[in-house]
C-alpha cells in the first residue's frame, strides 16, 4: 500500500464498452472492413485515458535502464508489424506505441488498444532471454494491430461490477480482482475483457512472425508458455493472470515451434537468443511482493514504511492493493477496506465527508478510541440495485501524519454477526515497533554463474525468503528441481 487517496463507491457504473452502434474500418491485419465497437481515434483515447489509471494503481517500476531496454524492443518488433507496413493506411502507421514495466510481482503482460503494452516486473523474471520477451510482446503488439479490443467491444455487453462477489474475488478468473475496485469502469473492463480463442491464436502467430522477422528464436515462447503451466499447476490450476483467458499454455508449447518452422522455411533465420543482455538487465529485480509497502505474517498485517499494524481476522483473505488493503472472508459477504484519506485533516471530517456521500443513511456516529489512537466512527445504511441494504461500519484514525479509514460492510441483516470482527481490527491498529520488520528489505534475484554441475536443487540455500518455495525458483530459471545443471549456467536466486 503506497500513500494515495482512494473513493470508494458502492456499486461500479455499469460503463458498456460498445458506445452504442457498431462502426466499420479496416482491420490493420488482414486490410479487410469489418465492425468495430471503436473508431481508430476513439481506441487512442481510450488507450491514453486507461494508462494514467494503469499507472496510477499499479506503478512503474522504478529502473529506467530496464524500462528503456523494454521500450527499445517493442519498438524493434513494431516496425516489422502490420501496423508500419507500406500497405498499411498512414493513421495506422502514425501511431505511436508506449511500452511499460509495471511495478507488480504478478506474471502479466497485457494491451490497451491505442497502443499501450505493459509487461511486469513478475513477468520479466520467469522469462530467460530477450527471445522469449520479444515473443511475449509481438503476442501483445499483434492485439492492438489487429484491433481484438475493439472487434470484441462491438459483440459483447458488460453487466454492473457490484463490490460483494466477483470484483473483489476475480482471482477465481485470473485476475487481481480487487483492483477492480480503485479503476473506473471502462478500465476495468478492458483488463477484464478476454479475447476469443481465434484472437489469442491470431497474436501467437503474429507475435511469432514478429520475433521471427527480427531474427529471433521465435519458438523459445513455448518455454514461457511452459513456465505459465506450471506455475497453474503450483497454484492449484487458475493460471495467476490475465493470460488466464489465453489458449491452454499445453496447446502453444507444441503449435509455436510450428509456427516458428514455417517462418524458418520462409528463409527467416531465427538466430537471436541474446540470454546474457536479458539476465544482466533483471540482475537484481525486485521478486515477489514488496514487503517495504505491507506484508502479512502470522495473523497481523504490517507496513513497514508507514510504521504500523493490524489484526487480519481469521478465514479473511488480505488484498494489498497499491492504494488500499482489502479483507474479504471465504464466503465473501463481509469486506473491510483499509484507505489513507488525503482530503480531510482529521478523523471527524473524514468520516462526516463519506456519510455526506448521496445514497447513503447515517445510523449513528461518535468518537472512537482504538489501541492509543484516538478517532471517529460512523455507522450508515446503503441500498444496493437489486434491492440489498448494506450496512457499513466507518472508522477513521491518524497515525503518522496521516487520516487513515478502515470501512467494513456486509447486508444490514449479517452485520451483528460481523460487527465483533471488524471491531477487532479497528481496535487493534497500532505503532509497528518491531525492529526486524521495520527493517525489512524486498526480495531481489542474484544471478550466480555455477562453478560446478549438479542438480538444480543443489544450487538453492539453505533458507528462502518471505516463504518462497524452491519450486517456485525453478519455475523462474525454467528448470526441474531434479534437472542436471551444467558448470557455467547463470541461475536467478531470490535473496533478502
């Protein structure tokens, strides 16, 4: 959780992608007129309108020598693409592309149509050589290219996002769910939007013909499509992304060497792994969450940065989000959202401000005293869309320099039940005085050149950091923990 200000609203505007008629241009791709949910133009803009969201809620990693390397190689691949080919109509070929590193440990590369590609820090870590990343972003070019958003946005109809179920719990999908909660509702729905499977197979082969035209070895994005598998099976089946929606990884690790052979037959020398550029590029990247911006362990939330800590009660799942900490319980029907309010001075003003909110009925409000934290506390009524009256449970308190809200909800008829429990949380924020984790410092990946061969299991310590797992270090190296490594191999080994 970083220092920004967030709304919280109570039921997401149910924003439709289609805008209302369908219009019809050129696909970029194929030179063909189809219908679009989109003009060209319309796409641009609401590509730059969802980056500032994008940005603003996840971060940009903070490496501009990475970022650049990023930029550099989708920009290479770009011009080997439908969209700068002579053919190609000018608007298409004036377009400009941006490329971003996200500041998120998820494995995740996505598009905004317009020409916004991101991949994450999480993402560059599970990837080997500048191969495989040249593959993952022709994958994500040939989805702008081809204008997949926009065919998509003229056949399918978005219902309302309401804050109990699915938005918070989209994990179930592949998708950080609770994100959904702090981006505007065309954003969230674009991340939402999954292509068909004919779109996903139309961005492998373009990726492919991309990378191969740039002379890389195309088919090593079987690898990583290969890493995406195991690490569904690590985590019980749901692949952790938003390349959940993508054809089954088992399906590309066998059809991308095909494709890849096809272009070699075409007389496109596939030569270029460059695996030494890549791995000197992510030496020392940041692995896994950041636990300088939150952490949870055994029980308690803390934040090292911001100097404090609260109870996560039991059967609660914890969420940190860039902007909030959400807690949503297994049967997901009681939620508490955990915000710093930089509108309002003080915990009174905090609180009167939200239950001034329209649609919302004040039941009572008082002062509030937590853990040597004096505050203010309010409780109030909402009706939801489908007739359910929710009742909400507001306590604001100042730490630090900071008015800090805890907001806690379920249906006006469970919330007795609830009552006790977001109570305790409340009541259980205080200073982070431990000097151990105040102290902390984020997990990196060291590369080491073996001096020996042996099984890859020989090369881990004896201790990994922040409960990571030593099949998880082989995912990232791509490897078997059983598997022979020969002397001279650089390896990815996570360290604190």
């Amino acid at each position: 959780m970083k220092i920004r200000s967030v709304y919280f609203t109570l039921i997401m505007a149910a924003a439709v992608l289609v805008s209302g008629c369908m219009k019809v241009g050129v696909n970029p791709v194929s030179g063909n007129k189809r219908a679009f949910g989109y003009s060209w133009e319309q796409e641009i803009e609401i590509g730059k309108q969802a980056d500032s969201e994008v940005i603003a809620q996840y971060g940009l990693y903070e490496n501009e020598e990475l970022s650049n390397y990023v930029s550099d190689l989708g920009q290479e691949l770009l011009e080997v693409s439908h969209l700068r080919r002579d053919d190609t109509k000018e608007k298409f070929r004036n377009t400009e592309f941006t490329f971003r590193v996200l500041n998120s440990p998820v494995v995740n590369a996505f598009a905004l149509p317009g020409g916004y590609i991101y991949v994450t820090r999480g993402l560059l870590a599970h990837l080997d050589n500048e191969a495989q990343l040249a593959m993952v972003l022709g994958h994500e070019i040939a989805h702008v290219a081809a204008r997949h958003a926009s065919q998509r946005a003229a056949t399918q109809q978005f219902g309302q996002l309401a804050v109990i179920g699915g938005a918070i719990l989209g994990q179930s999908l592949g998708y950080d769910g609770a994100n959904i909660l702090e981006l505007s509702s065309q954003t969230a729905q674009l991340l939402f939007l999954k292509y068909s499977r004919d779109a996903e197979r139309e961005s492998d082969a373009l990726g492919v013909e991309y990378s191969a035209m740039k002379n890389y070895k195309a088919a090593e994005g079987a690898e990583f499509f290969t890493s995406l598998e195991r690490i569904s099976e690590s985590q019980g089946g749901g692949i952790p992304t938003l390349l959940s929606s993508h054809p089954d990884p088992g399906d590309r690790e066998e059809r991308i060497p095909q494709l890849a052979q096809e272009w070699a037959e075409k007389g496109y020398e596939q030569t270029i792994l460059d695996k030494e550029e890549f791995m000197g590029m992510i030496d020392n990247i940041m692995f896994a969450e950041n636990p300088r911006e939150g952490f949870v362990r055994d029980g308690m939330f803390y934040h090292p940065d911001l100097e404090f800590q609260f109870p996560v009660p039991p059967a609660f799942q914890l969420y940190n989000q860039s902007s909030s900490v959400i807690m949503v319980n297994e049967a997901q029907d009681a939620i508490m959202q955990f915000t710093i309010d930089s509108e309002n001075s003080t915990p009174e003003s905090s609180v009167r401000a939200f239950l001034s909110q329209e649609g919302l009925t004040t039941v009572e409000q008082a002062n509030f005293s937590g853990s040597g934290f004096n505050g203010y506390q309010g409780i109030a009524t909402a009706q939801m869309e489908d007739g359910t009256e929710l009742m909400l449970q507001l306590t604001a308190l100042s730490h630090g320099g900071n008015v800090y809200r805890f907001l806690s909800y379920t249906t006006t008829a469970q919330f007795d039940d609830y009552r006790s429990t977001f109570s305790s949380v409340t009541q259980g924020f205080s200073d982070l005085r431990d000097t151990s984790i105040l102290n902390i410092r984020p997990v990196r990946l060291n590369l080491i050149t073996t001096s020996r061969s042996g099984p890859f299991s020989s090369f881990l310590p004896n201790e990994l950091p922040m409960e990571i797992q030593p099949l998880d270090v082989a995912i990232i190296n791509q490897v078997e923990m059983d598997e022979n490594i020969p002397t001279g191999t650089v390896l990815k080994i996570p360290v604190q």
